[in-house]
C-alpha cells in the first residue's frame, strides 16, 4: 500500500565557482575543471515513494535561451531526466516531461485499477489540463500541500 502513496519535492540549488562545498557524481575522484567568473542555477526534482521507493530524479538547469545542452546531461546519476528553462525553476513544459517520464514510469508498475496518491505543493505549473487527463487515465489522486512554502513541511515529507 505504501508504494501507492508518493511525495515529490522541487529544490533549487546555486552553484559558486570557487566555493567549498560542490556536487559531483558517484565515484568522482577529481574535479577536472575549476571556473571562476560563472553562476550556475538548477532545481532538482525529486519523488519517493511511502515504501521508500527513489523515482529517477530530474535536473532543471538554467539556461537564459531555455536551450539544454547536451553535454550538461553528462555524468549525472543514472535514470535522471533533464531540461532547461530561463529561470532555471520547474515550469509547465517540464513538469508535464517530468510527470509523462518519470512519474508515469513507476505509475504504470503498478495495478492500474488501484488508487495512487501524489503528495506535491500548489505551484501553478504543476497542474496543467495535459496532467489532469493523466491522473484520471492512471488513477492518480493529487494531494496539494497548501502549507508547504510557508511552514516548510516540504522537508517533513521526505522519507530519510
């Protein structure tokens, strides 16, 4: 029953050339390349499951022509979806990418006729007509969280 019940998260991360802390991937032994005059932008999609199930993550860089260049999808985790908008934030286009890609994957493991539930926030771009035909096809119940940018309980959500 657990898997049924699924919670998703959007954060957005800054990264400062010359700062301490960085992200790399998996058996990453050295940093091969240091900028020092770049800011870079991206929000990180990510779903879990009740059952402790991690769905492929999605990375959403920002890039002013809203282009996604091919190789800022190299060397990422594995299974991650990618996409680009000006903002560097998660906008209709790739939440509906996100949602048919990722979300639908693990969706259509399950029996189609049972109940799912995703837990998410109130962002208007996260609803579109496109995701509702989606959520009635697949029998997915949305819940909305209409407190979570103001109390935080975005991170009480996330199952360690």
């Amino acid at each position: 029953m657990l898997q049924r019940i699924i919670s998703s998260l959007q954060k957005k991360t800054f990264h400062f050339p010359g700062s301490e802390l960085a992200f790399f991937g998996g058996g990453t032994k050295y940093c091969e390349k240091q900028q020092n005059t770049s800011k870079v932008a991206y929000s990180v999609m990510f779903c879990v499951g009740g059952d402790g199930t991690m769905l492929p993550c999605m990375v959403i860089f920002k890039s002013p022509s809203g282009v996604l260049y091919q190789t800022w999808c190299e060397k990422g985790p594995e299974g991650t979806t990618y996409g680009a908008t000006q903002s560097g934030w998660m906008d209709m286009n790739t939440f509906n990418q996100w949602f048919s890609v990722v979300f639908l994957n693990h969706v259509k493991t399950l029996p189609k006729e049972e109940v799912k539930v995703l837990i998410g926030d109130n962002l208007a771009s996260h609803l579109s007509p496109y995701v509702i035909r989606l959520c009635q096809q697949w029998n997915i119940r949305w819940v909305i969280e209409h407190f979570s940018l103001s109390t935080g309980s975005s991170e009480l959500r996330v199952p360690c």
